[in-house]
C-alpha cells in the first residue's frame, strides 16, 4: 500500500531539509554503515537508510513487511556498488545459447559473473534440487565463471530461528560482496562454480 503523498511548498521543502541536515550532524557518529543520514522518525536511534521514508531498514521492515527484501537488498548493493544489473535475463552468447534464468543481483567482471541471491526464507519451500539445476543451466549455457552469494534476509537456519538484525546481516553481505570482487579481480576464483551462503544454515 503507498503512502499518501503530501504536498508542500519549495520554502518548507528547502526548511525542512535544513532541519534534517542539522539533526543529521549531531548524529553522524552513530551511522555504522553509511554517511550521515538523518535519524529513523519512529525509533529515533537509528539512521534512515537509502531514504526509505525517512525509516532505518528495520523500523521499515517491522511497519511494511510485505516489503520484499530482494528490494531493500537492491537499494543497499545500489547505494555501495556500481554496475549491478538486477533480476534480468543474462543476454546470449550465441545464436542458441540462453537459459532464460535471472540472477537477483549480477555483476560481470571479466569472465566472471559475480551473482548475488536474496533467498527470501532461505528458499526452504523450494523442491530439492531446484537450486542444483539452475547451476547446472547457468554454467552449461554460458561460458563465465560464476560465484554465488547466496543470502537470507529472514531468522537464521543455523540457530534455532535466533532473530539476527537485518541491519547487521546487511553489512556482512556487504563485506562478503566486496571480498569477492576482490578476489575476483585478483583471479583467485578458479572453479567454473563457487557458492557461498549467508545465514542459510
């Protein structure tokens, strides 16, 4: 459901940002992951993140959880990482050659397609072997390497459903995105395939 829009004049606008902008530098020491952001307007403690109507990313969660994580993951790989291409067909390699699969997030470098998976619920609906076959597809079609990311946005497998911050499993999916550009870059990745999972247990 969107939110009713509110419609002001450019001088309240141009105060209003002014008011943010002086919040913001009083709580600049409090932003972990990004740049002084204003303060979430329903905790008060947190930093709106991504401008999701001036929440942080949990207090936006909790209040509009039919919200898919796979957009909120979107917004945070956007605002870190430059020439993502999200949730479309990779383009052919030849005149046959497409699988018709999308990858959630997907970044090429060199011969390498760096693929970052939102498993909403660790994909724990899905029918055995789903996952295996489309790996099999993608590095039979294509031609790339690839290293997949795998992410659970929701309650951690591997602890009995202990609630983890999304916040926090946000930025280790962070660091781990950046370590494997890195790698790859370096050309540490040697396999066709490479899989690694966060908070999927």
């Amino acid at each position: 459901m969107l939110a009713k829009c509110e419609v002001v004049s450019l001088s309240i606008y141009h105060q209003r940002k002014i008011e943010s902008e002086r919040l913001c530098e009083k709580q600049k020491a409090a932003c972990d992951l990004h740049d002084a952001s204003a303060p979430c307007i329903v905790c008060e403690r947190g930093i709106s993140d991504f401008g999701y109507r001036q929440h942080c990313i949990q207090c936006y969660v909790n209040l509009f959880p039919a919200t898919r994580h796979e957009i909120l993951v979107r917004g945070v790989i956007d605002t870190t990482f430059e020439g993502f291409i999200h949730n479309k067909i990779i383009p052919s390699c030849g005149r046959y050659n497409t699988c018709g699969r999308k990858i959630d997030h997907r970044l090429q470098i060199d011969n390498t397609i760096l693929a970052v998976e939102t498993d909403e619920h660790a994909h724990t609906n899905y029918e055995k072997g789903y996952e295996e076959r489309r790996y099999n597809e993608f590095t039979s079609t294509y031609p790339h390497k690839f290293v997949f990311i795998r992410f659970n946005p929701h309650a951690n497998m591997e602890e009995e459903h202990a609630k983890t911050d999304f916040k926090h499993k946000l930025g280790v999916l962070m660091r781990s995105i950046k370590c494997q550009i890195l790698r790859i870059r370096a050309g540490s990745n040697v396999n066709k395939l490479e899989i690694s999972t966060l908070f999927c247990g």
